[in-house]
C-alpha cells in the first residue's frame, strides 16, 4: 500500500500537464501534446537548425510518438532518444517530448537494478532543466522537480533540496503557483519547522499566508477545478497545526474558524469550551464582543460543567500553577505544570484527570494528534474501566480524514475504522459511556469506505487493513451500512 502523500500525488498528477508513473493504484493516459504559444524563439535546437537530416528527426518524433502512444515504450525510447537528441524543442512549441522521456524514463525506474536507478533519477532531473532551457518556466519546473523527488525519488534528495525547490516555485510563481505543489509543500512545511527545527516562524507564517492566499484565490478562480478540489481540505488540515504556537494566528482568524461551530452548538459546553479557549490563546480579549457572548453562554450552560477542579487546600503546587496556567489560556504552560502535577500527587484518579486534561489541550488548542493520543493513553492507564479517554482517541481518528487524505475518498474513509474500534472500546470498559459510544458509531458508520471502493482495492470485509498516517493502527475492513 503506497502512502498517503504518495496517492495525493497521484491524484495531483492526474489534473496537470503531465503523465503520472503508473501504479496499482491509478493508471494514467499519456496527456495530449502540450502547445507553446509564443516561445518560438527558443535557445535550444530545433527542426529548422537541422542541416543534414531533417527529414530523418522530423520522422523520428512521428514515430516514436506513435509507439509511445500505444504504450511501446521499449520501441520508443530509442526512438525518442534519437529525435530529442537532435531535436530537443522539436518545432520550438510543442513540449510533450519532455514529458515523454520523464514518463519513459519512470517506467524503466521501475524495472531498473538499484545501481542504475540514481543515474535514471538524473536524466529525469536534466530533462527539467532541459526543458527551462529551452521554454524557460524555470519556477514551474523546479516544482516538477521537487513534485517527483517527493513522491517518487525521497531516496535521493534530503527534505531540505526538495523543500528549497518548492520554495523557487513560491518565489517564481508566486500567486500563480499550481494546485499541485501545495500538499507536498505544506506537509514539508510542518515537518522542516516542528520536527528539523529548519524554518524560522517568520518564514513559516509567511509561507503560510502566501500558501493560504494561492489556495483561495484557486478555489474562487473556477479554474482546474478537480486539481484544487484534491488540496482544499488537506493544506488547511495540515496547516492547523500551526494553530498551537501562540502569536501565529490573531484574534480574527480564530474567531472565523471557531465562531461558526459555536453558533451551530451555542449550548454544548465542549464546543463552548474549546470556542473560548481558542479565541483566548488567539489573543481575543475579554472585551471582545465574541469572547463576551461565549462567557455568557458558558455561565448560563456549563455551571456545573467545569474542565478541570478549581485549587483547593489539597492541591498540589504544580496542579495550581497549571490551574491559573489554563484560564489564562496559556496551555504550553498548563501542560508543563500538570505533568509536573502528575509526578506530586499519587491519586490515580487524579494523575488519569490531569493527564486527560493534557490530552484535551493538544486535541483542542495545540492540534498534536499524536501528543493527545499519548496523553489519553496514559490518562486511561490510571484510571481502569474509563471511557472517556478511548471516546476522545476515536475522536481523534475521526476527525483525520483530511490529514491522511484529500479528506473524501478511500484513504480519508478508512480513519473510520479505527476511530470506530475506540467507540466500541469505550462502551465495553466502560457502560456509562454507551450512549455516546453509540451515537458517535452510527455517526461515523456512514462514512465508511463503500463495498465498491473495497471491492476495487481488492481487499476482503472482515480483513486486516494497517491505517497509516499519523494512526498507524491495525484495524478490521468494513462498509458503510
């Protein structure tokens, strides 16, 4: 099973001018022929400058194109390579012989020993600059580079070429920057500043402004729908991440995101909660007038709702510290200092509260899925035959379909499946929670994967199936009622 980045790619590749690497998952068309408009005037040989045999070449791309065309790539290459050789920008508009060699150039990869696959790598990257050379696009390329290095070739460029490639399309393209660099750019943006520690905060909040910006503008431009319909869901979902270093959203991109869901919900006390938690970490002042709504609402519906116990004169020192911490909204703070409260108190069923309350901060402010798994896992440890924290897991898986996918489809569907594992986890060491168990599995039931996408994948109902991702779960193959 290819990751879910890798299927992203595909999915990418199928709406741009070009022809993806087949695979057991999707099985492109070669593209038609790509038509320059008005570089004629190209640096590179073409037809015209052929003095002796130009006949020959001209022959050579009809009958290469006519064995590619029917998938006779061992008959074309050579073919291909002649006429390119010769020839490389062909009449000086058509471009498709660039594509061409990178696709031939793949399915050799594919079949090729290991000593010969960093040298067939090479000949792809010098087809792209190649192809600069002689129609220039120098950006656009450089995505296409780092496009293929992403999905096809990670062994052989580190995070940080690719990364640097994508950053010339940015900074050549600009606002005109292509759907298809967007997954790939904004995955690697959240890995080079979270894990390398490679990109400083004001890189990445303007990245993030710039990447937000190009993705808006696509949407609303009503062009190459399908292409920016494969990022819409997922960049944001991978950029939410962000959400949990203070300052590097304001007050009003909080309250865009998180007003809506309370005014959905203006009674339910999680959704309260976290609505003005968020908008508190976001730098939204009690004197805003969202903040002033929540807070009344907050009172007249959660009086007997409280997140976490106030001091009394049994507390211990780290749990008051990270008490005050958490109603100021500063989380990074209550976090370190119910860990730390975790280690004073010897109450099981104290450490399992602090430790789940660890877990909501990550789920609800610091958007760590992986961190507010850990800490619900601890938080259950504490504490045997408790629900809550298996509810909150399967939350979690529930709510990743946009990260592990295009947040539609068979990948984003299959986090279903472990998410529904944990509802019936809960229930089963845990009654009091059955109602919501219950709920939450024939919400989440619906969207389940649907026995055609099962069946296509060739895979069985009832079978193992790994979910990958950030879940990295085993689980059972099931279909939407």
């Amino acid at each position: 099973m290819k990751s879910v980045n890798y299927i992203l790619g595909l999915a990418l590749l199928a709406f741009i001018a070009c022809t993806p690497k087949a695979t057991e998952v999707v099985e492109e068309a070669p593209p038609p022929p790509q038509v320059a408009t008005v570089e004629t005037n190209t640096p590179c040989k073409t037809f015209a400058s052929i003095t002796t045999n130009r006949d020959e070449i001209e022959t050579a791309y009809v009958l290469y194109r006519d064995a590619y065309k029917a998938g006779k790539y061992d008959e074309a290459f050579p073919i291909w390579e002649k006429a390119f050789t010769a020839a490389p920008a062909a009449n000086g508009k058509v471009k498709y012989q660039f594509e061409d060699g990178i696709y031939m150039y793949r399915v050799k990869y594919d079949t090729a020993p290991e000593s010969e696959k960093e040298m067939i790598v090479n000949k792809i990257m010098e087809l792209y600059d190649k192809k600069s050379e002689c129609f220039g696009q120098d950006g656009y390329n450089a995505g296409r580079k780092a496009f293929d290095y992403y999905y096809y070739f990670r062994e052989f460029a580190d995070n940080g070429k690719i990364f640097d490639l994508f950053k010339q399309t940015l900074a050549s393209e600009g606002m005109n920057t292509q759907a298809f660099v967007l997954n790939p750019l904004t995955a690697l943006l959240v890995e080079r500043y979270f894990k390398d520690e490679a990109v400083s905060l004001d890189e990445a909040k303007g990245m993030v402004s710039q990447i937000n910006s190009i993705l808006k503008k696509g949407l609303a431009s009503g062009k190459n729908a399908e292409s920016w319909d494969v990022v819409k869901d997922y960049v944001p979902a991978q950029l939410e991440i962000f959400e949990g270093e203070k300052g590097f959203y304001d007050c009003a991109y909080f309250k865009s995101k998180y007003l809506a869901e309370f005014d959905a919900n203006p009674t339910d006390c999680d959704v309260i909660n976290v609505a003005l938690g968020t908008l508190r970490y976001g730098g939204c002042g009690d004197a805003d007038e969202a903040v002033a709504r929540i807070k009344a609402a907050k009172a007249q519906h959660c009086k007997k709702a409280t997140v976490v116990a106030a001091p009394t004169a049994t507390t211990s020192s780290c749990a008051r510290q990270g008490y005050d911490a958490y109603q100021a909204s500063d989380y990074d703070a209550a976090i370190e200092k119910y860990s730390c409260a975790i280690d004073e108190v010897d109450d099981s069923n104290k450490k399992a509260q602090y430790a789940l309350l660890i877990c909501k901060m990550y789920f609800s402010f610091k958007k760590n899925f992986p961190k507010a798994r850990q800490w619900a896992e601890k938080a259950a440890s504490y504490r045997s035959g408790w629900g809550e924290p298996y509810i909150i897991i399967g939350k979690l898986y529930a709510s990743s379909g946009p990260k592990c996918g295009t947040g539609r489809g068979f990948e984003s569907q299959t986090v279903t499946w472990p998410a529904i594992d944990m509802f019936a986890k809960a229930k089963q060491v845990d009654p009091s929670v059955a109602a919501e168990a219950n709920r939450l599995i024939g919400q989440y039931s619906q969207y389940m994967p649907s026995y055609e996408d099962i069946f296509a994948r060739q895979l069985e109902l009832g079978g193992s199936f790994r979910v990958g991702c950030w879940i990295n779960r085993n689980t059972t193959i099931r279909k939407a009622p």
